[in-house]
C-alpha cells in the first residue's frame, strides 16, 4: 500500500510512534488471553451458566473478525492517525463499561464495543508504522517489534488476568485499559501524524453487514442450541437465517465490482487450502483455550491465580517457537511445516483429553506445551501461504482474509466445544466428562486437517506479479511474508 501525506520524521519521533503503535497492539492481544483466566470469577459473580461466558469471548472476536478488514480499508480511506485514535477511545471506553457492568447483558454489550475498537486499531497501527519507516529493512523490523508486543501481550494475558482477579476481582482485568489508554491518546494526538491511502477502495457495506449477521445468526444457533435444545424454533431458525444471510454474502460479494472478500482468490488451491486449515487452527486452539482455565478451576480445583499460571504453557511455547515458525516453512516448505505443526497440536489435545482431577500438574504441562508448539507452527506458514497465493498487490489483502478466517474459526471454536460440553452434561455427564469430549473433538478435527494439509497444501498456479507488494495487515504474516517463498514438499 503506498501512503499519501507519509512521512519519516526524526528517528526520536518514529521511535515514539513505535512505542504507541506497538503499546495499542498489545493492549488488543493482552485483551484475547486475559479474558479467560477470569471466567471463573464471573461465572460466580454474575451468576451466569457456559452459555454467559461462551457470549462474553465470542462478542468480542466476533466483532474483530468481521470488522477487521473494513477497519483497514476504512483507516486507509479517512486516515490512520484519526481511525487509530477512534479505535483506541472506542476500546479504552468499552473496558471501562465492562468493569462497571452490574449484569452480563452489559458485559457482552462492553465487548461488543470493545470488538469493534480493536477492529479499528489494530490495522491501522499498522499503517501508521509502514507510513513512518519506508525503507524496507527498517520497516521489517519495526513490524518485527510490534508483532513481538503481540506475543507477549498473548502471554501475559493469563498471568496478569489471575493476578489482578485473584487481588480484586474480574472488572480489574478491564481497568487495566484504562490507564493504557488514555496514555496512547495523549501522546497519539501530540506525536502521530496522519496518513492516508486516497486510492483505497470503497467499504464493502452490504458484505460487511450480511458476514456480521451470518456469522452472528450461527454462532447464537451454536451457543444457545445447548441451553434452548437443538429442535425448538428459536435454534432452528436461527440455522436457516444463517444459511439464508450466509448464501446472500456469496451472491453479493460475487457481483460486486470491489467486494471485502474477493471469491476468485479460492480458486487458487493454496489459498483455499491454507484459509480452510486456518479456520480449524483458531477453532481448536481458541476452542480449547476457553477451557483451560476452567478446567483447572473447576476439575483440579486451582485457584485463579494458579490456574492463570497453570495455562502458561501454551502462550510461552507460542511466543518461543513462533519466530522460527517462517524460517523453517522457507526452508522447508509450507506443506511440511504446517503438517508437523498440526501433527503435534492434535496429538497434545487428544492427551489433554485424557487428564482428570488427580492428574498432576507434572503430567499436564507438557501436553499444553505440545499443544502451543503445534499451532506455533502453523499461523505464519498458512498466513505467508495464502499470501503466496496472491498477486502481489493483493498481499495485504490476502493476510488480512488469513487473519479474519483464523478469527472466525475462534468464534465457532468457543461456540461448538462449548455446545459439545453442554449436550454432554445434559446427557448426566460431569463437567470434567464433557471438557474431555471437547478436548478429544479439538484434537480429532486438528489431526484430520493434518492429513488435509499433508494431502493439498501444494503449491498453487502463481499469480502474476507484476506490482509491489503491499503491506501486510496481520502480524502472523510478519515473518513469512518477508522471507524468500518456500516450495511445498
């Protein structure tokens, strides 16, 4: 993407605008993983059953996976500094709704803002840093920064979130916003400066409004068949709505001159390929993370600040082995790595499905280690994979359907794991029963996409490059995407 109105500026100022850019990201990340540690506690506080606390995660990256993309184009279009700022004053206030919310109507309200904050600065932080630092090495490892503040915002996210639930209870994980917030709009407004890409194309209003409404009829279906049975109307309806919305996001997008989400691109095998396997990595790894800390709350009987501790396993793997993840895959190919890393992921959620209240902890990290190792693996090659499949002057684009994709297989990961743990207790089962069951099913999807992968993801016609390309707008991309294009094997 080339920015107009961009600028340089002295390296004491871009270094300021670093920090900003990379705090507001991490403010978003810390926000993915906090979250769960302190379920527990708003279960018992709010009073609410599985199906409150599958709402309070799914509002929140619901909204970010369908509004992600538009929140790039529309930062392009009317300004990154403006649009990044928004996005953070929409977040910072929505946190503080959340910690003053006296039901869990309003907690799930509060996220939804909260969702729809991060979708508007996220993507813009990003431009505002490729704006800053147009050489390209510069700009490589300025990206490489912010993308790191997104792996330890992931892994400090279950740590603080025990911390601060334990000292003062679930609204203090919100607050924590607060003063991070604030700080990024005072020092935004003196320091940033505002660019803009004027040959952006126009929002996709009619596709952006049918995948937020086909996507939320389903998940509701998904979440609230459980507690409402699967046959009564409400659910029923809520499936064909779904179908119907779903169906007319195809149409439309197929006709339109600029759509959000252009279909020709599937019919390159790699990016259907890497894009499917990408929906069943934010399903499991998603999934099963919105139980962890439960399961050593509820099942181990952990406290929250332990079980917040307990869970690290996974982050610390991910934030280890994540920067290797697109070295290897241009070594050794995308088809490889991604297997492997699939490989190992379902085999470590099939043994987490095996743990019980008297397992101990010794037997237990390591499966999570596994487990964050596996999907370490695979969010980069994918992302770089689809964006292999692209043209150049579609590389951006092409990350960011790789990041919605990953974000939609989250929605649907908390929504059927935690359908299958309800039928399970419906049935007479415990609560440990139907988060084994939940475990076993994450572990049996990953390992089937693991042949998936291993069978198709081969390298697709090469599109024509004939232009620069433009920046990529998810962190996953980072490594791979600058790297030289590995050959599948």
């Amino acid at each position: 993407m080339a920015a107009s109105h961009g600028f340089v500026g002295s390296r004491s100022h871009r270094t300021v605008l670093l920090t900003v850019t990379c705090l507001g990201q991490f403010m978003v990340l810390l926000d993915n993983t906090i979250v769960g540690a302190a379920l527990p506690d708003m279960q018992h506080r709010l009073h609410t059953q599985l199906t409150g606390l599958q709402w309070i995660v799914d509002a929140y990256v619901l909204l970010v996976a369908m509004l992600l993309m538009s929140g790039g184009i529309f930062a392009d279009r009317f300004g990154h500094k403006r649009v990044y700022l928004a996005g953070v004053m929409v977040f910072t206030a929505a946190s503080v709704l959340c910690s003053l919310a006296p039901s869990i109507g309003w907690l799930i309200a509060g996220r939804v803002l909260q969702g729809i904050g991060a979708a508007a600065l996220s993507p813009a932080s990003l431009a505002l840093l490729a704006a800053a630092y147009p050489v390209p090495q510069e700009r490589i490892k300025a990206i490489g920064l912010w993308a790191g503040f997104s792996g330890i915002g992931l892994a400090a996210g279950p740590v603080a979130g025990g911390v601060l639930t334990d000292a003062f209870g679930w609204p203090a994980i919100f607050l924590v916003n607060l003063p991070i917030g604030a700080t990024l709009l005072l020092v935004g407004l003196r320091n940033l400066e505002e660019t803009r890409n004027p040959s952006a194309p126009a929002i996709d209003i009619p596709g952006t409004a049918l995948s937020v409404l086909g996507v939320g009829a389903l998940t509701y279906g998904l979440i609230e068949g459980g507690a409402r049975g699967w046959t009564s109307p409400t659910i029923l309806g809520s499936f064909t709505a779904a179908i119907i919305l779903l169906a007319a996001f195809v149409a439309v997008e197929a006709r339109h001159s600029a759509p959000m989400l252009p279909l020709r691109l599937f019919r390159q095998r790699l990016f259907a390929v890497s894009n499917t396997a990408m929906v069943v990595v934010g399903f499991a790894l998603m999934g099963s993370s919105f139980f962890f800390s439960q399961f050593f709350v509820y099942v181990q009987d952990s406290s929250i600040l332990r079980a917040g501790l307990q869970t690290l396993p996974v982050s610390l793997a991910m934030v280890a082995v994540s920067p290797f993840a697109g070295r290897l895959a241009a070594r050794y190919g995308f088809r490889i790595v991604v297997t492997i890393g699939l490989a190992l992921a379902g085999p470590g959620l099939l043994a987490l499905g095996m743990v019980h209240a008297d397992t101990g902890y010794g037997n237990v990290w390591w499966r999570l280690g596994i487990i964050g190792t596996g999907f370490a693996l695979t969010l980069s090659p994918l992302t770089g994979a689809a964006i292999q499949a692209a043209s150049p002057q579609e590389g951006g684009l092409a990350s960011g359907i790789s990041s919605t994709t990953r974000q939609i297989g989250a929605v649907l990961g908390v929504a059927v794991l935690g359908a299958i743990v309800r039928t399970r207790q419906s049935g007479g089962a415990s609560f440990e029963t139907g988060l084994n069951s939940a475990f076993v099913a994450a572990g049996a999807v990953t390992l089937a996409t693991a042949v998936f992968t291993g069978l198709w993801l081969a390298r697709s016609k090469p599109a024509e490059r004939s232009a620069a390309p433009r920046r990529s707008t998810d962190p996953d991309a980072v490594t791979t995407s600058n790297e030289a294009s590995p050959t599948s094997r």
